[in-house]
C-alpha cells in the first residue's frame, strides 16, 4: 500500500515559478482552476510568465486586464474563457494542429518549465490520473522540468496514458472543486437535428466514428440508434456517447487499432459523463500525437470524421477558427481527421454546418471574410452537409462545386449566390454529364 503522500501549502506549491518562466497548463474539463486562482495571487512577485494551453474551461482568472505583461498567454485554441482576451490583444494564439503540439514540447520548439495539472489522488500504488484530458498533458508533464499537481477526489480515474505516479511531482495541493460541465445535448436545434439525420444515413454499419466539438456531433448521434457495431476513436468525446455504447450500438468491435475500447484524448461533458468513464477499462484516453496521428486513423474502417465549420467558401475552403480577423477557436484536430478519414478504406471526411448561423448570416459563400483563416483546404474537402442536404466536393471542378454547395444553400441565398459563381467562373452552367 502505498503511503507516501505528502501535500504542500499553496504558497510552497507555487513557489517554484519564477519570472520569465513558461507554464504549461492543463485543459478543458480538467483545468486547474484553483492554481491558477491562487497564482494571480502572487502575481506581486511575478512578470513576464508565460501560459500555455488548448482549450481551457472556466474563469483562469490570469488573463484579466490587471495581470497584462505578467502573465503572458500563448495559447495553441482559441476557447470561450479566454477568447475576449486574444482579440483584445492581450493574449495571443499559436496556428498549430493538435497532432503536432506534443513534438513543439519535444523538439525544444517550445520548451516548459512548470507544468501545472490536476489529477485524481493517488491509488495504493501512488498512482494518479489526469482524468479526462490526456491530450497534450501527456507530453507536456513528460518534459516540464516541475510539476505541481491540484488533486481533486471529483477527478475520474481512467485508462490509458492518464498515469501519473505522486513521485514525479515538484509538489501537491489538495482541492475539491467540481469539475467544469457542458451540456451539448440540451442545446441541440431542429436544424442540427436535420443535419445529424443526413450524416447518420451516411455511416454504414461498423464504421468508426470521430466526433468535434459542439452540438452537431451530439445530433448525429442521437441519429445513430438503429446501426450496428460502430467503433470510436476521436480526439474528444461527450455525454451523447453513453447511450448508444449501452444500447451495444457503439462496440468496437470492427476496429484494427484498439478493439474494443473507444479511444480518445479527452471529453467535456456533465458529471454523467465524467463518472461513466471513471475507472471504466472500455476508454482509453491517449497522448494525442497518437490519437490523431492521420496515418493511426487511417488503419481503422470506415472512418466517418465529423467537423463542423463557421463558413465554407463556393469553392470548398472551410474556415473553423475565424469570423473575419476575429480569433475564435483554432485549428485544433479537424485536418488530422479529415486527412485519416481520407486514407482510411471507405472513409468519409464530413464537414457540417448549418446553412446560416442564429443570427441569419449566411455560412455558405462567395469568399470567406477578409481576414478569416483556411483551416481544412479545398484539396482536403469531400462532404458538405448542412440541414438542406449533402454535397460531394471530392474530384469535382471549381463550377461543379459551386453548384453543390449552392443546392445545399439556404434557399434564400441561392440567388445570390449564383450571381457570384457566374461572376466568378464566368458562366453556372454545368453539364449532368460531368456530375458523377
């Protein structure tokens, strides 16, 4: 039995960090609330300590106006808690696949000092998990110089590259928080649903699944209830999963890597969510240089990858991280999956998104904003969904695209939108015969 547990002050905890510094801090529902609250409290003794991370859950506190040149963020996602802060210009973000973070860590690109995470306490073997964000701690905690640990008992126990043994840390802070939660499923809209009902009757039985971020992947599968033995590896999962793996819907079992675990490198969703993966050997969360390495994704059957998307230009280039030269999000994992749905035999990469957006902006259209960002390529694009229906872009030419995506077009932005393919390319006729 293992007994050596020794938990530090959060002053002594933190007093490894210096000025000049660069942290890295662990995400989504694992963000270490509690030791970020308490360094902004020492922020006297600080300047010029640099943050970095994904996406982060809740209020970090560091990025507020007052710490401005003492806590610099450079962050690798664009996420709600701290996107007020990057377009303001106190923050900045790092243009960056989620696949190739770990090598920045590696390769010395992007070097860390202290490592900050929270984890479950440890087992009688001293044993902790980083719960359910593996992702890029993984790495990150295999080549900080210091770790400090917040260990929280509302912390899930899982499987896979989550371990972490109580003697590789520089220290550690006890604190029970609750763990930040987000509920996809209870914001899903009649659109979505649509769209989720298109995609579903694209995936054939035994396909394995990646799911993004938000309330699409959640509609499709609410969809997926009469299919049979599909498998996951994604690079994230949330509450909408449970279901369909009690219903045996969700299985495993026709995968080539992992059989029968549904594989991951993180998943955000409420306490349901949080306590189904607890300790649950059925999911393995692992370091993402593997999760979402596209040549790994490609070896599974069937990959279906769904990716939503903030607007698609006529001509298929998908912009996912920008409204215009407003940071939203990032680059994140979308083209490692499109790319290993495309070598996957009977893959299917799918970006989906609703014709318009709440407030009526159109998100089919004749060029993306001034400003925005190309995240999946028109050379990477094969399927556009959206609640009127499905185009297929793979091998078409520039006007038989533009006529896809226009059929797939809210109606009323149709007409505009063939005006400017006719400006465009000039003429909008395109003959049957070379539509396959």
């Amino acid at each position: 039995m293992y007994r050596h547990i020794h938990y530090q002050s959060i002053e002594q905890a933190l007093s490894v960090i210096k000025s000049g510094q660069r942290l890295f801090v662990q995400g989504s529902a694992q963000t270490p609330l509690y030791l970020l609250r308490q360094l902004a409290k020492q922020s006297h003794r600080l300047e010029n300590v640099e943050l970095v991370f994904i996406t982060v859950h809740g209020d970090i506190t560091v990025d507020r106006p007052e710490y401005e040149g003492i806590f610099n963020i450079n962050c690798m996602f664009v996420s709600n808690s701290v996107r007020q802060a990057v377009n303001e210009g106190r923050a900045d973000f790092i243009p960056v696949f989620l696949s190739d973070i770990p090598d920045l860590f590696k390769k010395g690109y992007i070097p860390i000092d202290v490592a900050l995470v929270h984890v479950s306490p440890p087992d009688k073997h001293g044993y902790c998990s980083m719960g359910v964000s593996v992702d890029i701690a993984h790495c990150a905690v295999n080549t900080a110089k210091y770790i400090i640990a917040q260990v929280n008992p509302n912390v899930p126990r899982t499987h896979g590259d989550s371990l972490i043994h109580t003697d590789r840390f520089t220290s550690m802070v006890y604190c029970e928080e609750p763990l930040p939660e987000v509920d996809y499923g209870s914001k899903v809209k009649e659109d979505e649903l649509k769209i989720g009902r298109y995609i579903a009757g694209m995936i054939d039985d035994g396909s394995t699944l990646q799911m993004g971020i938000g309330t699409i992947p959640d509609a499709v599968l609410r969809s997926l209830h009469d299919h049979k033995n599909l498998g996951v590896h994604t690079e994230m999962l949330s509450d909408g999963i449970i279901d369909l793996v009690e219903r045996d819907v969700i299985n495993n079992v026709n995968k080539k890597i992992h059989p029968h675990k549904t594989v991951t490198g993180f998943a955000v969703g409420t306490r349901k969510l949080y306590d189904y993966v607890d300790d649950n050997p059925a999911f393995a969360f692992l370091d993402i240089d593997y999760v979402n390495n596209p040549h790994v994704i490609g070896r599974n059957p069937k990959v279906v990858a769904i990716n939503s998307a903030i607007e698609v230009d006529i001509t298929g280039q998908v912009c996912a991280d920008s409204i215009g030269t407003t940071q939203y999000s990032g680059i994140g994992g979308q083209m490692d999956f499109m790319r290993g749905a495309a070598l996957s035999e009977g893959g299917k990469p799918v970006i989906a998104l609703t014709s318009r957006t709440a407030k009526g902006v159109n998100r089919i259209v004749p060029f993306l904003k001034q400003g925005a960002g190309v995240v999946t390529t028109r050379g990477h694009i094969h399927y556009v969904v959206t609640e009127f229906g499905i185009a297929s872009l793979y091998g078409k030419n520039l006007r038989q695209r533009a006529k896809a995506l226009i059929d797939i077009a809210h109606p009323d932005d149709r007409e505009m939108l063939e005006r400017a393919c006719v400006e465009r390319f000039k003429q909008f006729l395109v003959y049957d015969s070379y539509i396959h």
